[in-house]
C-alpha cells in the first residue's frame, strides 16, 4: 500500500499521510481530494512512500483531479516559499494550484480566454541607448544575469521588453511579464500584440474570470501561449520553456503579498530564473533601493535609458508653489488654475494629482476640537459625497455624516483637507466648461469602469483627470501636457523610513505622464517644503544620487537592504492578550538568538495603526547583518512561538517586510 503525503490549505507545518488505493495513478505534484477531520479539502502530493509512521491511522485519497501534476519546478518554489517566508507548505503550494481545478473534465487549450482586438502591427525601431540594452539581454541568453533596467519615464523600457521577448519566443522560448497592477494589463496585452503579431499572449491576474484565467493557465502550461502577462499571482504560472522573465515597474510594493503568505514575486522572479539559467530584467524609472544596492555591488548588471523614447519629447519643466496664499481658492493656487486654463485654451489635457480618495481625509469640530474617528480603527473616518457618509478605508466601517458634534452639540463641523472627490467638485466650480473625470478606487470598482475612462481619455473626450495613484504609472496620453500634484507633503510626516523612497518613486511617476510627445510638459506642485531633498530630486530629475544618499543614509541607521529584517506581527481584541504574546515572543527570541550569528531582537511595538478592524495590534522586529543566521533562526522562533498565544490570538512573521 503506498502512502502520499499530501500539504493541504492549512495553517500547519507538515503534510498529512493518506494510502492510495489501487488503482489511482497518484504522483508528486498531482492535486488531490482527500478528507480531513470530516470535510473535504483539496491538497497537494509533495511525495509518496511505501509506509506511513508506524501507528498512524489514514484515510485514503478520495479523487485525483484530472489535471497534470504540479510540475516539480513550479511544486518546488512554491516549498522554497513555505520555508522563506515562514508559511504554512499547504497555504504556499495552494498559490500553485491551477485555478478552476474542482472542475471534472480538462478544458482545451487555449477555450476560454477573452479575445483582445488585433491592432496592426508596429514599427518599433529602437534608439541607440534602447538597442544596447536590449542587445546586453539577448546576449545574456542561457545564463541568470539579472539586469536592472534604469530608464526615465517615457524612455521606452516596454519596447526593451518587447526586443528581448521576441528574440526568446522565435528561438522557441516562453517570456514571464509580470507587472504591478491589474489596470495595467490590458494596455501591455494591446502593445504586445502589437508589436508582436501572430505570438499568443495570455493574461493571468485575479480579476479575471475563473474559466478566462484556467484557460489561460492551461496555455501557459502547454507552451502554446509564449507570453504570459501577469500581476505577481502569476509567478507560479508553469512554463515548459520559460527563457526569459521580465519584472515591470519593479520598485511596486504590490509585488508583495501582504496577508497569508507574504511572498514578494520580485525576488521569486529573480530564484525562478536563476535556478533556470535564463536571464531576469528589473525594469523601473526608480529602481528599489534593494535592486539600486545590488547594482551599485555589481550583482545586478545596471542598463540605462537617460532619455526619452520620442525624440520629439522632452523631461517637463517643474515648478514649486506655496500651498498657502491669499489667491489659493478650494485647495488650487493661482499658479496651477493659470496652467490649466491655458490648457483649456489649447485644447491640451491635464492630470490633477491627489493620492487621498473621498471628499475630505476628516470632519473636525470648530468648537471642542471632536474629529470622527473609526470605532473599530485608529484612523479618522473619511468624509465622503453621493451618499453622504463617513467611511473607514482600513475596515470598510460606514456612517452618516454626523450633523451636530456628538460631544458639544456645535452644528460648525468642517471637513478637513482635501481628496479627490472634494478636488473634482473644486475643478468643475473653477471651470465649468470642461470635461473632468475623477479615477480612484471608488469610480472603477465596477469591470471595465478604468479601461472606459481611459478610452475618453485617448479619444480627447477628458480635459482634466483627478485621480490617485492608478494614474501614475504606465499610461502615455500624448496630448497630457501638464500635472499638477496636491498633498505630496502628508507623506513628508510618515513614520515609515521607506516613506522618503516611496515618494520620489511616486512623483517622479506622476510627473512623467507629462509632455510624453511633442507637446512640451510641466510639472507645479504645491507644497510647503520646495527644499525638501524629496522635491531637488523631482526638480533634477536624478534619481541615481537621490537613491546613493537614501543608501548612505540607511548603512548610518543599519535598515534595509543593509541589514536582513523579520517582522513578527500579532493581533487580539485584547491588548493584553497582544502584550502578554508579543512579551514571551521576545523571551524566547532572546533565548534563541544567542550566539546565533548576529541576530538582535527589539522589544514590543504598537503596529503603526494600533487599532484595525476592532483588533489590537502589536509587533516586535528582528534584525541581521545577514541573510542565513536570520533564515536558520526563523523556523526555530516560529516553533516556539505556536500554542502561546491560544485561539484568540493572530499572529504571522512576515520575513523581508515593506514596512514596519
């Protein structure tokens, strides 16, 4: 009787025995259905023995679902995963699980992925700088160079991609695109075909449809897509033939899973093509300082794109301007209602930047000072318009707008500040002949909402876009000529020390959808700190001795990526409970840590929002010169760590976070 040991979707550190029974054709990688504790759960083979542990009662495997096992390069990242990032082996291979898999039947290769339109096929003739770096890739074909791709807004680092893939897909290979954001497929899908006609190209991200997305991953796996398009839920997409990966925008903290396993599909990228022998492109206007540091060490090869892609095109005048004035009128100085209405004038577009959605961040009394505040959160609630509510958007907690101060009875309540619904209301007062559209999470939560707008946009249909962060990277609109950018000084404030490099990134995104064509391009934006190290980076536009300072800075403070960080984070409705945990987490640590290589254990911490979804929260953070100490320590750490907190206790180590 054979015994498979089988991971299953659950918060455990092993795998589970079942025999199987004649006749199955059970194997490692295959998905199986098995029973536990009386339900039926899907789970993983990861091996097979002749024999379970001696005096272990099991149960048999109940199906196979009739899909090829996992296979062993895919089943294998997915075990690194449960190990690096300190998860559960069932919950990370549940990520390499083909979607749709509870279906009975296999479909056909290739049924049901949506069509996207055929556009004719383009000239895409490269500039010197662009055909460098790409030939530096082709040439890397069948090594693991891993290539940091620096490349200003609107250089042209998609048709870099696009040379390297083609030249892998005619030599018979397969090419990963993984980017940062759902709303940026679609556009990339459109370019690649293209550009590359007659080369099938599949899109993979969690919006889709179950069939559309299992259709897909069935023609991924059979090699008959040779370009896979995808956010970081693709990463685990089996390649027969993978040659070349590519990693777009690849600074974005969305590549970083933040809840169940905390994987970040970067660094998977860059193991997956390493233990492939294909090379790796790291593509980014502002490159992470941990893909800066490796390049500045020489581990990472740096290929540059100092300018622009259109030689007709060049980097926007930037100017500051005082956030407070007399002329100032609902949050716009004079400065940049000036530039928009001689865009008006010339039929030019432009993109308001604010990155606070809703009408107003708070409501504050003008009496007592009362300001509304989440009673499950420790966050203020946010005033929102059409419906008058006040909004939570950490735990989605809603209710109406409060007429009279709860504590004072003062019927003068103010909404503080500004977001992009109280932004648009200004804009359409200040300009009623144009056509404004607002994009941020509350106008594009229905399908096709974004993709709507931005074809208004395209069709000269918009004059002024409001919008957050969706807006600042990876759309090109030619006749966009100028950005006007509100409330980037909140984030001067932040605790996080990422808080610096986060803005830069942002900005120097933001202010790039400007004059991308031959139409000249400006930048204003209003803050109250124009000498800020953050703003004279935006101003110069050089990001390399911007991410060398950030970089000396963090060897003075030992933050990453100069160290290797663990983050233990914990939850309860108790603070207490959180307390106590958290205080014997650090014991054991302390006990743990001794003599091993370094490792230095900080004490307990409120998380940076204390209070979320009415769970108190609290971490502790432990720090390394070095990667392997920290990695041998983790497990051990983790071990101790399970039964002390009890069943009204969360908690999770998040290895190698975004922030803490």
């Amino acid at each position: 009787m054979g015994i498979a040991r089988v991971a299953l979707p659950v918060a455990v550190p092993h795998a589970f025995d079942y025999w199987i029974p004649e006749g199955l054709d059970v194997r490692r990688g295959s998905v199986v259905r098995v029973r536990l504790a009386n339900r039926s759960s899907l789970g993983v083979v990861v091996g097979i023995d002749s024999a379970s542990e001696p005096g272990l009662r099991v149960q048999p495997i109940d199906e196979v679902i009739a899909i090829p096992p996992i296979a062993d390069e895919i089943l294998d990242l997915a075990l690194f995963v449960g190990r690096y990032y300190q998860a559960a082996p069932g919950l990370a291979l549940e990520l390499a699980v083909p979607p749709s898999c509870k279906a009975r039947s296999r479909r056909r290769d290739g049924a049901g992925v949506a069509d996207v339109p055929q556009l004719a096929p383009a000239s895409h003739a490269l500039n010197p700088a662009q055909r460098a770096a790409a030939q530096a890739i082709l040439d890397a074909r069948g090594t693991s160079a891993v290539f940091m791709l620096h490349g200003v807004t609107g250089s042209g680092k998609t048709e870099v991609y696009l040379a390297a893939a083609q030249d892998a897909v005619e030599r018979g290979g397969q090419v990963l695109i993984l980017m940062p954001e759902i709303n940026l497929t679609p556009q990339f899908e459109l370019r690649v075909r293209a550009a590359l006609p007659g080369i099938r190209a599949v899109t993979l991200h969690s919006g889709l449809a179950a069939g559309t997305r299992r259709a897909s991953w069935d023609a991924a796996a059979s090699g008959a897509a040779r370009i896979v398009l995808g956010t970081r839920l693709a990463m685990f997409t089996p390649m027969p033939e993978l040659a070349l990966v590519v990693v777009d925008e690849e600074h974005d903290d969305s590549f970083k899973q933040q809840e169940a396993v905390r994987y970040h599909a970067r660094d998977l990228a860059i193991l997956r093509a390493r233990r492939r022998g294909i090379p790796v492109v790291l593509g980014s206007a502002t490159p992470s300082l941990e893909t800066w540091a490796r390049s500045r060490q020489g581990r990472y090869r740096a290929l540059a794109l100092p300018a622009r892609a259109d030689p007709r095109a060049s980097p926007p005048s930037i100017a500051f301007v005082p956030l407070r004035g007399s002329r100032t009128q609902d949050g716009l100085s004079p400065p940049l209602r000036d530039a928009i209405a001689q865009r008006l004038a010339r039929r030019e577009q432009s993109l308001l930047f604010i990155n606070r959605r809703g009408y107003a961040p708070s409501l504050k009394c003008a009496s007592c000072a009362w300001e509304s505040e989440c009673p499950r959160c420790a966050a203020r609630l946010v005033v929102h318009h059409a419906p008058d509510r006040l909004r939570c958007h950490h735990c989605a907690h809603v209710e109406r707008v409060t007429r009279a101060c709860p504590q004072c009875g003062n019927v003068d309540l103010t909404p503080l500040g500004f977001g992009t619904q109280r932004l648009e209301q200004a804009i359409r007062t200040a300009f009623p002949q144009a056509r404004v559209a607002r994009i941020d999470r509350d106008t594009t939560r229905s399908r096709g909402a974004f993709a709507a707008v931005r074809q208004q946009v395209e069709d000269l249909e918009v004059d002024i876009l409001v919008g957050t962060q969706m807006l600042a990277k990876g759309h090109d609109f030619p006749r966009l000529t100028l950005v006007g950018i509100l409330g980037a000084d909140n984030a001067l404030y932040s605790a996080d020390f990422r808080a610096t490099e986060r803005l830069v990134a942002l900005l120097m995104q933001v202010a790039g959808r400007a004059g991308r064509a031959g139409l000249p391009g400006q930048v204003i934006v209003q803050t109250d700190f124009p000498d800020h190290p953050v703003y004279r980076a935006l101003a110069t536009q050089d990001y390399a001795a911007f991410a060398d300072e950030l970089l000396a800075e963090r060897e003075l403070a030992q933050l990453p990526p100069v160290t290797r960080v663990a983050l233990l984070a914990a939850e309860a409705h108790s603070r207490d409970d959180v307390d106590r945990f958290l205080a014997s987490a650090v014991e054991r640590a302390h006990a743990l840590a001794e003599g091993a290589g370094g490792i230095e254990v900080f004490p307990p911490v409120p998380a940076a929002m204390a209070r979320r979804a009415g769970y108190e929260r609290g971490q502790v953070l432990v720090q390394c010169p070095r990667r392997a100490p920290l990695q041998a320590f983790l497990p051990r750490w983790r071990d101790a760590l399970v039964g002390i907190g009890g069943s009204k206790l969360r908690w999770a180590i998040d290895v190698d976070p975004v922030a803490f």
